[in-house]
C-alpha cells in the first residue's frame, strides 16, 4: 500500500491539483456545441492534446483524469497521452465509472453503474498507465431528494469501487457529487453533503478500504443555483470545511473539489477562502473540470491556430487554482493581464 500513499499525497502536493479531462463522448459533445465543433475523435484528440502540451502546467497540475477513449489516444508526434503526461510529472488517472442511470424503485434518482467486469478493467489501465481511478455518483437535492436508499445504494457502489481499485494498485477518488442544481438553501446542502459523506465512510470502512490511499471528490457546499438567497464566499468556505471536519476522517490525505458549473472565478475564490483557514487536517485541492477548461475551450473554438491563446488561457487558471491551494490569490488578477 505504500505506492498508494505516496500516489495520493502526490495528487494533493503543495501548490497543485487535478485537470477532469475525463469528460464521456456525451459531455465532451456538449461542450464541443457550445463552441460550434464537431466531437470527431480527432478533434476530441486534439483538444485533448492541446490541455496535455501546454508548457508549464505541470507546475500547477499533479494529476490528470483521462476518459477511457482518450487513455488510447496518443499526441501529435505520436507518444501516447499517459507517457506523455508521465514525462512531465503528472500522474495519468482514469473515470471508471459508466455513468449515473435510473435507480430501480425510486427512477428520479440515480446509481452509478460500472462495477460488473471492474476488476479486469482496472488491470488494463494500470497497464495502459493510470495511476488513480474516479468514480462518481450524483447526489439531487429537491422534491423529497435525496432519499437514503439512494444515498446508500451510491455509497455502497463507491466502497467496491475503491476496494477494487486499491486491490489493482490504483489509488480510488471517490466521487459523490450533490448537485447544485434546484432551488434549495445552503444549509439543505449542508445537510445532504454531510448525510452523503457520512454514509461513503461508513462504507469506505466497512468494505475494508485504506483511508490513506484514498482521496475525496465532493462538491462545495453552497445554495442551489435557483435559490433566491446566494451565500457569499465566507460562508461557503465555513459550511464547506465544517461539513467535511463532521465526516472527513483526517486519515484522508486530500478533498479535491469539483466545480460543478461554478463560474471558474467563484471556484478559485472559494477555494482560495478555505486554503486561508488552515490549518486542515486534509490538503484542500481541486479537481476541476469546467472551471480549469472554459476559457482555454472558447479561446480555442477548434482553430488550430488558436492553440497558444488557448493554452495561455489554460495556464492562467491552472496558476490562479494552483495559488489558492495555499490561500494566496488575489481576485484582483482576474482584471489584470497576469502573464500566465
Ligand atoms: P466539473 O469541475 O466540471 O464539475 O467536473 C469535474 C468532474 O470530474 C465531475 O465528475
């Protein structure tokens, strides 16, 4: 288990984070319309490729999360995505999980599917080279939701998920995402992340997983994006780290936040406000997403021209992210021309 360990406090290493590249052919077409692209395997390809050469990301970014297409794809001169990431210092990960689908019983709700044939899975990544593993189940608040069979039924699939995992050498980031979609106020996230959190670690335990060779992926807590009352950034942060000092055992080297369709300005600020009330027992760290990509897709637009403005722009909120791992970033840089 010591490879783990030290795989896991790598991820969470002073001053860095996690790129989610792992979107499934789904999402990555969702995101390729926003910009009017066609998702071809190429220009899924070469997106990808752009986000994995940009010079200097490696400072900020200790672990990339590849989709199962995008681990066998390779860059442009032909060395294969996880050697090529591997070759800069950061560690190749991989989305295991096949998707959130109807839960029987309760069809509102989800549960994450993916485990039949796992185990064999996970040994043809470890050979492909990923390191880490993620999973994620989709907690929705609204209407009666969450219910506790929904809660336990994703918990339950996240502890064999990362018992599996650890069992390949692979270090789980187990992911229950409660989403911020719906009209509820932040303390019903409060009492739903902690609920949720609660019952991933009773199962973490009792399915025998090793806390410090595992890391948690959870959502911010904050009000429903349709609430009419927003929380400021304070009360955020201090809903946040309370929640997780209720739940989190200290064992767990890290908590890498997603962002969740934040604004990719509120996902710094809001990590930086937490990183300046340490001390934590975990590293407080991200593993975004959309909040790391955004601007580097729309400077992109799939002009290949446009790769060094889009990789400027990738960079720049890698190095914001990167200061609010340590509480030191301003908002003022998002007004001024910071060379990245
Ligand atoms: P976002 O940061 O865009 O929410 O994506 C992170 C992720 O990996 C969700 O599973």
């Amino acid at each position: 288990m010591a490879d783990l360990h030290e795989t896991a406090r790598a991820l969470v290493a002073e001053g860095k984070g996690i790129l989610a590249a792992d979107e499934s052919s789904g999402t990555i077409k969702k995101r390729f319309d926003s910009i009017g692209v066609e998702s071809t395997e190429e220009n899924r390809r070469a997106y990808r490729d752009l986000l994995f050469t940009t010079p200097g990301a490696e400072e900020f970014i200790s672990g990339v999360i590849l989709y199962d297409e995008t681990i066998r794809q390779s860059s442009a001169d032909g060395t294969p995505f996880p050697k090529l990431l591997e070759s800069k210092g950061i560690v190749p990960g991989i989305k295991v999980d096949l998707g959130a689908k109807p839960l029987a019983g309760s069809p509102e709700e989800t549960v994450t599917e993916g485990l039949d044939g796992l185990r064999e899975r996970l040994e043809e990544y470890y050979g492909l080279g990923a390191r880490f593993t993620k999973w994620r189940a989709v907690i929705s608040i609204g209407d009666g939701r969450p219910s506790e069979y929904a809660i336990w039924t994703n918990a339950h699939a996240l502890g064999r998920f990362a018992a599996l995992s650890q069992e390949a050498g692979l270090v789980p980031i187990v992911e229950p995402e409660v989403l911020m979609d719906g009209e509820h106020s932040i303390e019903e996230s409060f009492r739903v992340t902690e609920r949720t959190l609660r019952a991933l670690f009773t199962e973490l335990f009792d399915q025998r997983v090793e806390r410090e060779g595992t890391l948690l992926k959870t959502n911010m807590v904050v009000s429903g994006y349709d609430g009419t009352d927003q929380a400021d950034i304070d009360t955020v942060a201090e809903l946040t780290i309370r929640c997780l000092k209720n739940t989190t055992p200290a064992a767990i080297p890290g908590v890498v936040f997603l962002s969740g369709g934040m604004s990719d300005e509120d996902a710094t600020a809001r990590l930086n406000a937490m990183n300046q009330r340490e001390p934590h027992p975990w590293e407080l760290s991200f593993s975004y997403g959309r909040a790391l990509q955004a601007p580097a897709l729309k400077a992109w637009g799939g002009d290949e021209s446009n790769v060094e403005a889009a990789q400027q722009a990738y960079l720049r909120r890698a190095k914001f992210n990167g200061a609010a791992r340590t509480g030191s970033y301003a908002p003022d840089w998002e007004r001024e021309q910071v060379p990245a």
